[in-house]
C-alpha cells in the first residue's frame, strides 16, 4: 500500500471563475466597437466617457471576486494537503 497523497487539480472551478473575473474587464475594454458612441449621455458626459469610467470601479469589484475565490481554493488546498498527511 502507498501512502501517497493524490495529487490536487491545478485547474478547479474556482480558478477558472477567478480568470473569468479578471478577463471580463479586459475583454470589454478592448472590445472599443462596443463603446465608440456618444449617446446616452449621462450629466452631460458622452457614453464613450462615463461607460470607461464606470470599469474603473466594475473592475475592481471583479478583481476583488477573483482575488477571494483564489484564496478560498489556496486554503481548501492547504487544508487537504494537510489533512491528508
């Protein structure tokens, strides 16, 4: 009998969903057809404006999400591997 640990996956969902957070804003900020208009205008401000402006806070509202579903997984991770032993 081996008394091996089984190796973890190095892809889980939580570290796909993480990438998914942190892509979600680049995506849409690259995607600039998606935004090359002047309308609706809010306060005055054109679309193209206030629309790169509100990914600023979007964004780390995702970066955030990411940042805890990865520590989540990294501590499940250590908690099996110690359990394990």
């Amino acid at each position: 009998m081996s008394s091996e640990v089984p190796a973890l996956p190095v892809v889980t969902p939580a570290r796909v969903l993480a990438g998914l957070c942190l892509a979600v804003p680049v995506v849409s900020m690259l995607w600039v057809a998606s935004y090359t208009k002047s309308g609706p205008e809010v306060g005055g401000v054109p679309f193209f404006y206030w629309y790169q402006l509100m990914w600023v806070p979007v964004s780390a509202v995702f970066t955030v999400g990411a940042y805890l579903l990865i520590n989540r997984d990294e501590k499940a991770r250590k908690a099996a591997e110690g359990g394990a032993r």
